[in-house]
C-alpha cells in the first residue's frame, strides 16, 4: 500500500504543495521554535537519509511550484521583449528545486531545513 502511494502521488498536487509552501513561510515567521525545530531536526534527518518519500516530495512540488509559474506568467517569461528580472525562475521553485539537488548529492543545505521538514511532513516521515 505504501509503495502505491509513493508511485501514484496524486496526493502531492497544487493544493498540498500550497500548505506545504504555507506551513514553512510560517513557521519560520510566527516565532513557534517548537514547531520550527521539530520540521527542521526531522526535515534534515529525511534529506541526510535521501528518504525515497521525502525525494519523491522535493520533486514533485517543485515541478508544481514550476507549473503554478508557467501557468501565470509563461508567456510574458518567453517574450524577448520583458526585462531579464521577469523573465527569472521564481524564488519558491528554485529553493525547492536547490533543496531537491542538494539532499540529492547527499549534502543538505541547514537554511532549506524548512522546506525540508514540511517535504518530509508531507510525505509522513515525521
């Protein structure tokens, strides 16, 4: 059952990657250092590990993240006429995307260490 939910991850989608992205911002924001220690000790014990879940997770979301980007500003990105600063990759996809490569060469990155735990949050590592 588990390996299904891991092959068919409809359960990582726009919505979910939404209150993922909102549940970091937050906690690194609302000054719950309970909160923010648990995601980032467990995040980057998952990134240490190269949990297959929390890599599948980091992926994912980003592509989304990507997506959600291409969908609202996709042709004004292209256009050879718009400024080089809105024609850039937006900031959410591309930390996701570092924390991805990074836990991938097995050497995580302790400021991504939110994006990290909310990953592995979502994946139900911790």
């Amino acid at each position: 059952m588990a390996s299904a939910r891991i092959e068919h991850a409809e359960w990582i989608n726009p919505k979910t990657v939404e209150r993922a992205y909102f549940e970091a911002n937050n906690a690194q924001t609302a000054g719950n250092e309970l909160r923010r220690k648990h995601l980032a000790e467990g995040g980057m014990r998952a990134a240490r590990a190269r949990d297959p879940k929390l890599m599948l997770v980091l992926e994912k979301s980003a592509e989304i993240l990507n997506q959600l980007a291409e969908n609202q500003h996709g042709r004004t990105r292209r256009d050879q006429n718009t400024c080089h600063s809105e024609r850039t990759e937006l900031t959410e996809y591309t930390m996701w995307r570092e924390a991805y490569k990074a836990a991938d060469r097995g050497e995580p990155v302790v400021q991504l260490a939110l994006i990290y735990g909310v990953a592995a949050e979502m994946a139900g590592l911790i």
